[in-house]
C-alpha cells in the first residue's frame, strides 16, 4: 500500500516514525507521494499539552471523514495519545482502524495485516511493565538521525503526561546503542542526536554496560559520559548531540566529556521550566533557581563557547507575577540562545490537574509574549556576539528559503547560510566566518 504518517509532538516522536516507515518498507509498503494518493495513513500522536491532542484529533477526524468515498483507506494512530487514551479513542474517532500505544509501535506492519484481513478498531496499548519493543529500524535517514537511548521518565514533574504515556525509564545497553551507531555510520550518517528525557539518567536505573566492556580510556564511570566517548569513537560520526537535560546531570564526567570529546557539540537543551523557587518546587522539578544557574555556570566556565536553549511553562497553578518576575530574571541571568515557552496546559490524571488552574487565559498569553518579546532581543545579541567568529558547520545543502545559498548548522544548532562552492557536498563539515547575524540566522563566507 501507499502509505503516509503525519508526526505531532518531540524527536522521540520522530525518531519512532522513522522506524515506522522502515518497517512499512520492508512489509513492502511505499511512501505516497503526497496524502492525497495514500491508501495507509497514520497519525503519530503528542498529549504533552491539550492543543497538541486536538491536533491529532482534528486530524483524524478529517482523515476518517474520507473514508466515505475511499471506503479501503486504513486509518491509523500510534503515539503518546493513542496510549492515554486506550480504547477510549474509538468513541472520540469513529472510522478509526487501529490505535498502538509508544512501546508497541513495532507492531503496525502486523496491524496494518489483520485490518486488510477485515478486523477494526484493533487497540494495541502497551502495559508500562512489558518489556519496550523499540524497533531500531531507520530509513535511508540522510547524515543525522536521532537514537532514543532512554525510553520514559521516572521524574514525574507535577504537570506532565510523559510519565504515564511513555512509561518507566529504562535504559537501552549501550552495546546496542553504540551498534545501531556503527551502522548507521556505515551509511553515511555524520550527525547523532541521543534522546532520552532525562537523557543523562542514561544507565542510572538499569545496567547498561557488560561487565566485560573495556574500561573507558578516559576514566568515565558515568554511564551517560562513557556512552558519549564510546559514541565519539565510532569511525564516520563527526557530531553527537543529546537532548533533554537535567541540572542533576551537569556532573563533573559530563562537563569533562562535553568539553573534551571534540565530537560533542557545545550545546545543551537544559529546560528550566521557572524561575522560581517556589514554583520549581511545586513543580517538583528537584533542583533550585541556584542549582540550575550553578550549573549553567560550570558549563559556561569549561565551554566559553557554549550555547544554551530551554523550555519555559508559564501560568503554573499559583504563579505570581512575582514568581513570573523570577522567571523572567532568570532567564536574563542564564542568557539563553534560544527559548520554547509554554502555557500550562492542566493534563488529566498529573497532580497539577487537581490545583486550581488560576492564571487567566489572557494573562498566560501576556506572559508568554512578555518573555518572547526579550528573548528575541537576548537571542539576536547572542547572534550578533558571533560576527566575525569561524563557525564550523555541518553543511545540510540548500537553505529552505533561497536555494542559491546553502545552509548548514553551528555547533550551536544556529542555522548558518552561506554562497556553496562547487567541490561542496552535504553531510561535510566547512568553517564559515560570520559577517551577519539575525535572531533566528546566522550569514557568512566560507574559509578556504
Ligand atoms: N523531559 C523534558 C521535557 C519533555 S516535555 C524535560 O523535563 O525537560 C517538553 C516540554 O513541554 C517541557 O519542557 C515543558 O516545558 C512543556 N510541558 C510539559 N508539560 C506541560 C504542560 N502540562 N503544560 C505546558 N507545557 C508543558
Ligand atoms: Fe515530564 Fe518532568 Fe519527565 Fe520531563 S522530566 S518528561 S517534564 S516528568
Ligand atoms: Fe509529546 Fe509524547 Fe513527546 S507527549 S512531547 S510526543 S513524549
């Protein structure tokens, strides 16, 4: 069949719909050229805030509508929805076929069977003890490809549905990660983006090295800091990447292994959420406006070129504009490249869900435009801090908006665009020194 996915919420999300279309592939399914022609669409859901689900669900609901004049369409759902919401989806979205919750997504090939065989409204939602099914299929991924390598989340933040939609953490073992590396190496990927949502607890609930394993040569004990050095080692991977962080991550090892490894990029998503002590403990986020900028600072200390990005929830339950002002300080103080802000979405079954959701709906959008408005001056001055610096960039091709010009990303992740020369291809690295800044661009000349 002619199939298509369309992919709401983060990189995990991402990484699993890749592995989704591979499998498809290989059950000798194509990708449709646009919806239009696809006979098998699935829809790979996020629940992290209200708006998210009723994308999915407006998007379902409008697929299932077409049913009526393609009655041999086979409609789909997978993801952090369709496992909150179990069997429950099929009265919210008649016309459904099937829905497969986040560690069972390597069952759609077997799905995809029994619906042709005539069977509907199949419910495959995954028990958080079973063991994860985490196919580590990848499509011909181009240079860089993102590697779940912790699935879940044990920190249970007040406000937040991952927990119960992606299940317990568990820790991939690193054999497997650093194998599923190497073969991607061999097909010309240059990039990895390890993902986890606390993905320096990497191997802190689970062991994830064989005790016959040799000894890091650089003398890390850290689960998370050895896998980055036995990643870095991998013959072809020129950069490794890693996202979400945690202040309780920011080690000593991990510092060192930032700073020395030179595949790994001097850059850290490191959401603070709020900055506000009282708020960050009502959030039970386990660490303090001083833990995180102490750990901003130890980085900043090792890497003077180091970049920072982060997520921001405003209109928590309770936030004053006092605790607003902390967050807004904060955010001064931590000097963010870039920032995501959020307006708190009360998520049914959190703790957060039963306080008072008590900050209006007008005032959750002041403040957001309020710290929007100063970060787009703070990321253009830490843009403008970078004129006249070399960036090395790993060069993507074409830029999206003028194809005469090629882009490519910084160390950073700041989207740099440059005149190609002939001898360029994609998926190298090039030093391109900067001569113009813009608050989401950087513009340069490459260095011979
Ligand atoms: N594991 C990551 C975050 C994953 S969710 C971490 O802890 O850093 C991505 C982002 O969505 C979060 O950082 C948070 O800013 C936002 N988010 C999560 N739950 C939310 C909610 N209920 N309302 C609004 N934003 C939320
Ligand atoms: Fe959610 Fe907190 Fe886990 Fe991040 S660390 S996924 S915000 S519970
Ligand atoms: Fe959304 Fe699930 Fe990711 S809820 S943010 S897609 S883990």
């Amino acid at each position: 069949m002619l199939y298509i996915l369309h992919t709401y919420g983060c990189q995990m999300n991402v990484r699993d719909s890749e592995a989704v279309c591979a499998m498809l592939d290989a059950s000798g399914h194509r990708l449709a050229p646009s919806e239009n022609e696809a006979d098998l669409i699935v829809v790979n859901s996020c629940s992290v805030r209200g708006k998210a689900e009723d994308k999915a669900l407006g998007k379902l609901g409008l697929l299932c509508a077409t049913k009526r004049e393609r009655p041999g369409r086979v409609i789909g759902l997978m993801g952090c929805m369709a496992q909150r919401l179990g069997s429950g989806i099929f009265d919210k979205v008649p016309g459904l076929d099937f829905s497969v919750g986040t560690r069972r997504c390597g069952a759609i090939p077997r799905l995809v069977a029994r619906v042709l065989a005539g069977e509907t409204n199949i419910c495959e939602i995954s028990d958080p003890a079973d063991t994860p099914d985490v196919p580590d299929a990848h499509t011909e991924a181009g240079f860089s490809a993102f590697i779940t390598i912790l699935l879940g989340c044990n920190r249970r933040c007040a406000y937040c549905i991952v927990p119960d939609v992606r299940g317990p953490e568990f820790s991939r073992p690193a054999r497997e990660v650093v194998a599923e590396i190497a073969a991607l190496a061999r097909h010309g990927v240059r990039e990895v983006t390890l993902l986890g949502q606390s993905v320096m607890n990497y191997g802190r609930t689970n062991e994830v090295w064989d005790a016959s394993a040799p000894a890091s040569p650089g003398g890390f004990t850290e689960p998370f800091a050895r896998l980055l050095e036995a990643v870095a080692a991998v013959p072809g991977i020129l950069r490794i990447r890693f996202t979400s962080g945690h202040p309780s991550g920011c080690t000593d090892q991990l510092v060192r292994a930032m700073r020395d490894l030179p595949q790994v990029c001097h850059h850290l998503h490191l959401p603070v959420q709020s900055g506000s002590d009282r708020i960050l403990s009502l959030m039970r986020r386990g660490y303090t406006r001083a833990d995180y900028l102490g750990a901003v600072g130890r980085l900043r200390d090792a890497m003077p070129d180091f970049a920072l990005t982060t997520d921001v929830i405003v209109g928590f339950p309770g936030e004053t504009e006092a605790d607003f002002e902390e967050t807004r300080s904060l955010m001064g103080a931590a000097a963010f490249d870039n920032a995501f802000i959020f307006k708190y979405s009360p998520r049914p079954g959190t703790p957060a869900a039963d306080w008072d959701d008590d900050v209006s709906e007008e005032e959750k959008m002041r403040r957001n435009q309020v710290l929007l408005a100063d970060q787009d001056v703070r990321g253009l001055a830490a843009n403008q801090a970078l004129v006249g610096s070399v960036q090395q960039v790993l060069v993507e091709g074409p830029s999206l908006r003028n194809a005469a010009r090629w882009s490519g990303r910084s160390p950073g992740n700041k989207i740099v665009v440059f005149d190609p020369r002939p001898e360029l291809t994609a998926g190298t690295l090039a030093d391109v020194r900067i001569s113009r800044a813009a608050p989401q661009t950087l513009y340069g000349d490459l260095v011979p």
